[in-house]
C-alpha cells in the first residue's frame, strides 16, 4: 500500500514538474517572438565599427520599438 502512494506521488510531482517546465518555456518563446524585429536591428549595428555611430544605431533600434534606452546616462534623483 505504501509503495502504490509512494509511486503516485512520484508520478503526481513528475507531471507537476513537467507541466512547470511547459509553462516557462512557453513563456520564454513569446517574449523572445517579441523582440525578434529589436534584435535583428541590433544585430545589423553590430557591423558598425565607429562607436559613435554603433551607438547612435542602438538608441535609433530601441526608439524604433518603443523600448526603454540603456544606452542613455539616466539622472539619479
């Protein structure tokens, strides 16, 4: 009897932990889905060689898509 609970609670949190690892992959794949057009702009900076110009090509990218700059010196209040 004990070993038929003990299996099914072996089988219970094996499912429990497969349906966590489902559940942040999905999670993972969606936000990666949204930054594909961010990344691939970043990505054509990368062949810039002049820093001030690779830099100005990141704010350009992140401005483009609505995202946050850090590449900006932001004030400490």
């Amino acid at each position: 009897m004990r070993a038929m609970i003990k299996s099914c609670l072996l089988v219970a949190s094996a499912g429990l932990l497969i349906v966590s690892w489902h559940a942040g992959t999905a999670a993972s794949d969606k936000e990666e889905l949204n930054n594909v057009p961010l990344q691939q702009c970043k990505t054509q900076c990368l062949s810039i060689k002049d820093p001030a110009a690779y830099e100005s090509c990141m704010i350009d990218c992140e401005k483009l898509y609505n995202q946050p700059s850090s590449y900006l010196p932001k004030k400490k209040n």
